[in-house]
C-alpha cells in the first residue's frame, strides 16, 4: 500500500478540500458559537488526516503518526484561510451588544476601576511624604485622594531627569503642597474625582497637568466649583491654554500662543506656556543647557462670590482618554480672613 501523496487527486481531496469545504458550510450556513465552530473544524480535520492514513498505511504506527501530521496540515490550512479572511469565520465583527449588556459592561468597568484606583490609595498612601510643615492652611491635603506617585518617585523612571521633591514649592507667587498625583482616567476607566473644600475664598488655584498630547482647542475636562448656597461654577480645562500634555517636548508642547514658536528661549528651547511650571528637567546634550522634561499648568479661577463658601470641587474628564492629572489646589484665603 503506497503512502499519503499529496498531488494525487483523491489525497488532496480528504486533506485539502474536503476540511476546508466543511468549515467553510457549516460557518456560512450554522453561524456557530466560536468553540463549537473550532471543533468541528478540528473534527473535519482529524477525520481526513486520519482516514487517509488509515487508508494509505498499512502499520498502526504509521496510521496513528501519519494521522497526527496530516491532520495537523489540514488543520493548519483551514484556520490560516479563516484568518486571512478567506473563509466565513467572522468572530473578530461581535454583533452588537444590547442595552442590558452595555450596562452590565459599564457596571463592570466601572467596579474594577473602583477596585483599581482603591488599590493605588492603598500603595500610594505608603509613599507619600509627611505634609510638609511649612504648608499653610490655603494648601489643601489631598493625601486622601491621590491615586498615583509624582513623577520621579517611581523606581527606575526616566535616567537623567532632575525631578522637583515632593513637598512645598511656590511658583508665581502660589504656594503648592505636591506630593501625589490624582489621575481621571486608568485603563479604559474614567471617573471623576471630588474634593471637599468647605471653606470661603476669593480665589482657588489649581497645579494641573495631562498625560498625553491632544489637539489644541479641544475641551479636555472641567472643574465643577460647587458652592455653599447650590450654585455650581463651570470652568472648562483647554489644551493649549489652561492645560498641556506633561511630557514635555519642543515639537508636540501645546503652546498659548504661535509667537512663541518663533521666540525661542535663550538656551535654545522654545519659551513655555506663560502658565507653565518644570517639575523635571534634563542637560542638553548638544547646549549643556537644562531643558524641560516635566511640566505642570497653573489654572486660577477667581470666585465672583467671595462670601460664599465653596463646598467642594469635581474634576471631570470629558471623555475616556482624556488622562487629567491634578496635583495640588490652593484655596487663597478670604478677603476678610476667615477659613
């Protein structure tokens, strides 16, 4: 009895054909669930591969390995044209969910960024630095709700970059207490994050930043200012003039204005963001100058009711892949003093 011979008709039929002309039946006529699809196909396969073997061998062991191999070919045809699109083995286009899956979606999504952002507290509140003593009661403690460590805290991060320490720091007159980062979104999750203030003030300044570059003009967040009478303050947070992507870099920088881009800084590097504050910066290899690695955007917004207690804030991503990083608030103090 001769051996399997591929080019002769009736062998090409049982390993070629005949387990890609039964897949491809049954998945355009049967629209099987995805298991049951496999394992038909795999039936289809091993029964030619091991009916030619049965049938062109005379031994058992020759039977049971010619079998395996020539299973394994056909096999190996039929899910390679599958993938390739060649046959009707559509599985990566799902039919669309329903409402009551989309909820049970949403629901999960938003448990496991719960559980997430719960464990980063939970790993965040180990690292964080003892307030500093310094810090005035303007400098509201966040040490609550940071949810991910300052840029240089992580081992291993960024080699050549001088970041700030966490603690107080004054910039533009603001004094800041940073020593965590709150982040809107993790993984596909987004939430918003609310921090009671109660207290008056004529004026709440916030050290902001955003993990990625986004197109200038795009709305990426705002902040909800609720108020002590019920009256909310909408303050919408712009890319390219209240905040920027973190990650500095001279070409992708949303800057607030094109004069600047024409303006360089003396050292060589364009001028920043009349808003912008460095947390990180390296040496220019080529000037010896340092450059900005790492940046944060002061947004101040002005309370028009002064006598009014401002009771908490919300920040608000405006869409899932808006990453908004929140590092400190200062709540300047009431005119007439009071907390």
């Amino acid at each position: 009895m001769s051996p399997a011979n591929p080019h002769r008709r009736a062998d090409l039929l049982w390993l070629w054909i005949l387990p890609v002309a039964f897949s491809w039946l049954l998945w355009a006529g049967l629209h099987p669930a995805f298991w049951p699809a496999v394992g038909c196909a795999v039936a289809a396969c091993v029964a030619g591969g091991f009916g030619l073997a049965w049938h062109r061998f005379s031994t058992p062991r020759r039977r049971i390995s010619a079998g395996f191999f020539l299973a394994g070919s056909s096999l190996g045809l039929v899910f390679s044209m599958a993938f390739m699109g060649c046959l009707p083995f559509d599985y990566y286009n799902e039919p669309p969910m329903t409402p009551a899956q989309l909820e049970a979606m949403h629901r999960q999504q938003a448990e496991q960024g719960w559980q997430q952002q719960q464990r980063n507290r939970e790993r965040v509140a180990k690292l964080l630095v003892p307030r500093d003593t310094q810090a005035t009661d303007a400098m509201l403690d966040l040490s609550a709700n940071y949810d991910q460590v300052l840029p240089g805290q992580n081992p291993g991060g960024n080699i050549g970059i001088r970041y700030e320490k966490p603690g107080t720091h004054v910039w533009q007159g603001i004094g800041f207490d940073v020593r965590g980062t709150v982040r809107t979104s993790w993984n596909g999750w987004s939430e918003t994050n609310h921090i009671a203030i109660d207290r008056k003030c004529a004026e709440v300044d916030f050290l902001l930043g955003e993990e990625w570059n986004r197109t200038a003009n795009i709305t990426l967040g705002r902040l909800v200012i609720h108020l002590a009478d019920g009256t909310e303050a909408i303050v919408p947070l712009v890319a390219g003039k209240d905040v920027s992507t973190s990650r500095f870099n001279p070409v992708t920088v949303i800057y607030n204005d094109e004069n600047s881009r024409s303006n360089p800084h003396p050292s060589g590097w364009y001028q920043l963001p009349t808003n912008a504050v460095v947390w990180g910066e390296r040496t220019d290899s080529q000037t010896g100058q340092p450059r900005p690695a790492y940046l944060y955007y002061i947004k101040r917004w002005t309370n028009p009711y002064p006598a009014k207690a401002v009771t908490g804030i919300d920040l608000e991503p405006a869409a899932v892949n808006c990453d908004l990083l929140l590092a400190a608030i200062t709540a300047q103090p009431h005119p007439e003093g009071q907390p």
